[in-house]
C-alpha cells in the first residue's frame, strides 16, 4: 500500500514537469527569444530552464498560479541574460551605474512609509536592471538560498551576493529620489 | 540591546523586499497579460518538442529507479529489524536448552570503598557426556557437582560442599554388582518414592540403596539419612 501511495505521489511531481511544460511552453519560447532574438539559443535556454525547473517543482502547490508564471520567467529571463552577456561579452552598464551608491542608509520606518509605493518601486527597480528586481523575488518571495539561486541562474554564489548587494542599494537609491521628490514638492 | 533591534530591522527589511518582490511579479504577470496575444501566436520548434519527449522519458525513468532504491532502502531497514528479531528470538531459545546451558557464567559483583570491581567467573555446572543416567534435582544447600566417572558399568557422581563434606551416588544397570561397605552398619529397610531401600547407618557414613526397574542406586555421605532419602526421592533420568 506504501509502495502504491509514493507511486502516485511521485507520478503527480512527473505529470507536473509535464503540465509546466504543457502550460509554459510558449512564455518560456518567448521569454528566451524576447532577451535573444535566436531561436536556437532560445531553444537552448527553454532546455536549461525545464531541467532546472524539475529540481525545484515541488515547492509550488498550483503550477497554474501568478507565482509560478512568475518564477518561470524570471527564470527563462536570467538564463538568456547570461547567455546573452556571453555572446555580446559586454558588460552591465546598469551595474556599473550604482556602483558608486553611497551607503547612507534609510531605516526601516522610513521603507515603511513608503509601502504604499512599493508597485512603483518594483516597476522602477526592474528598469533599472531585471536581474536586480529577480534575484530579489527569488530571495525574498521565493525563500531561495543562495546556493540555489546560483545553481539555477547560473552564477556563482559570490555573484548572487554582489546582486542581491546592488539590488538593496539600488533600491535605496530609488527610495531616496522618491523621498526627495515627495519633499520637494 | 542593540542586537534586538537589528533583527527586528532586518526582519523588517526582509519583509518589505519580499513585498517588493511580490510587486515585481505582479508586473511581470500584468506584462505577460499584455503580451498574451504575441505569446500565443508564438510557434514552438518541433525539436523542442522532440526533446522534451525524449527528456521526460528520461527523467521517469531516473525518477523510478530512484523510487525503486529508495523503496528499497526502506523496505530493506524493516527486513533487517525483523531478521534481527528473529535471530535474537532463535538465540534465545537456543541458550534456553540445558545442553548449552552446560556453562553458566556468573556474574559476581565486588563492591569496594572506593570503588567497584567487576568480573565475569566460569562455573563448571555439570559436564557429565554419559547417554542415560540419573541425577539428583534436590541437593542439600551447598553441595554441588564435583565430578563424574565411569568404572566396570558403574557411573559414580560426587558432590561436595565448601566444608569438605560429599555425597557419593552410585549408579548402574540392575543385575551389575554393587559393593557396599556396611561393616558395623546398622541396617534398616526404608521406602524411597513408595519403593523398600536398604539405609545402613554407622557414625562418619550412611548409605541408601535402592533401585527402580532398569537401575540400581547408591548413596553414600555422612549427611543424615533422611537427607539421603530426600536425595534419593528427587532423582531425575537424564
């Protein structure tokens, strides 16, 4: 009867990759080739994302929910960063924007009030650089570790740290002009 | 004081990222709604197609085996408790026979002062190897095996005590010549398990005989004659 339960249990975690798979196919197509313009590195990328995917299914109960399709994005969208970054071997301009960010930190409270903001702030946070705002979801929301977003973006965990630094910084900075704009007016 | 109060800004902190984090996927969902069109419209490679078959065909076949040795892992923990239970239920029954039984080990306990000393003694029961023989279940308190021996068809038994005292039995096939020194004896018939035997009494040594329907017995000690009745009465065939 044992053995029966877990046969089912495991087959529901396959028919899950499948159903992703089923569901997804086109956003991830579509993601890879949106950052690539090439179909066979698309193609490449969507191959990376479903293997790694199948590794972390589990942690999500309806794979038909926004978190998910979120996930798979964000996801699909790193993959063709990275190899995006490879090919051109250019380097993140965006980065190297924030790079001089003072450490003139804002405390809590002052984050707190500006919660009703916070649409904004991600909107503004992902145009100043996507990976920014997705290393943070995938942190913060997502509860990943650090190992794990580094396996799954293809980074090393030292780069996720640099990220997941820049992000917090960047988004202070924003917080900052938000704050000053307010004042000012 | 100050460590407090960084946790609670760093939990603080974690959940207002986490919040900005669920804003961030709420416009990447907003974005992929405006896009839906597009993305329908999207044509997915046949190739893509052809390896996600031929992955998922893998990745079953890894994910079984995996569930076939986990299974197994499993399966084969309750296999060996039950077999350990068994075994230890086999060794216990089998220790439980009086032929293994032959050497006991005795654990004696020394108490000191200062400390405790503990050590295991091997005490020789009984080793006697004969095929058919008699052997008292009662003995006088004190008195233990001493050793066996065999001569001319007659099995003989001692048993001492710790002041030197000794109960001799004699054994052997009716019909086989026992002799019984009952110089200055004084002679009396007795009943031994409701069966006439021959008590000689005499200062320093007393001797029973009797017998049964296959043996004849003898016992001789200086232990008093109800004693060697008792003896007699509570003989056992091995």
């Amino acid at each position: 009867m044992i053995l029966l339960l877990s046969t089912i249990g495991d087959e529901q975690t396959r028919n899950k990759v499948e159903e992703v798979y089923r569901l997804y196919r086109k956003l991830l197509y579509y993601t890879a080739y949106d950052v690539l313009k090439d179909y066979h590195e698309a193609e490449d990328v969507v191959q990376s994302a479903i293997i790694k995917i199948c590794d972390h299914i589990h942690k999500f109960d309806d794979i038909k929910c926004n978190k998910m399709k979120g996930f798979l994005v964000i996801l699909v969208r790193n993959l063709a960063i990275n190899i995006y970054n490879q090919r051109k071997r250019r380097s993140d301009l965006n980065m190297d924007k924030l790079e001089n960010v003072t450490n003139d930190d804002l405390n809590p409270e002052q984050y707190m009030l500006k919660i009703d903001n916070a649409e904004w702030v991600a909107q503004k946070l992902a145009q100043l650089n996507p990976e920014y705002a997705d290393v943070l979801v995938l942190r913060y929301t997502y509860q990943f570790t650090i190992d794990e977003i580094a396996c799954l973006m293809n980074l090393t965990e030292n780069n996720v740290r640099v990220k997941l630094c820049r992000a917090r910084k960047a988004l202070q900075e924003l917080l900052k002009g938000d704050y000053h704009e307010r004042e000012s007016r | 004081m100050n460590g407090k109060a960084d946790d609670k800004a760093e939990k603080l902190m974690n959940a207002y990222y986490d919040y900005i984090g669920d804003q961030h996927l709420e416009n990447i969902c907003r974005d992929i709604e405006a896009r839906e069109e597009e993305i329908s419209r999207t044509k997915v490679p046949e190739s893509l197609d052809g390896w996600f078959a031929q992955f998922i065909t893998q990745y079953k076949q890894k994910q079984a085996t995996r569930f076939f040795f986990n299974r197994l892992k499993i399966v084969s923990t309750k296999v060996a408790a039950v077999l350990f239970v068994l075994v230890a239920s086999m060794l216990i029954v089998t220790l439980s026979v009086d032929a293994i039984r032959m050497k006991v080990f005795n654990l004696l306990l020394e108490s000191n002062d200062t400390y405790s000393s503990v050590r295991v003694e091997e005490k020789t029961e009984v080793s006697i190897e004969w095929e058919k023989y008699y052997f008292p279940a009662w003995l006088p308190e004190g008195f233990r095996f001493g050793f066996a021996n065999e001569l001319k068809n007659v099995k003989i038994i001692e048993f001492t005590n710790d002041k030197n005292q000794f109960i001799l039995f004699s054994q052997a096939m009716n019909g086989t010549e026992l002799q019984i020194n009952t110089e200055d004896g004084r002679q009396t018939t007795v009943e031994v398990n409701q069966q006439p035997a021959i008590l000689s009494e005499k200062p320093g040594e007393n001797i029973l005989f009797w017998n049964n329907d296959e043996f004849s017995f003898c016992l001789s000690s200086e232990m008093d004659g109800v004693i060697l009745i008792k003896i007699a009465e509570s003989m056992k065939k091995k």
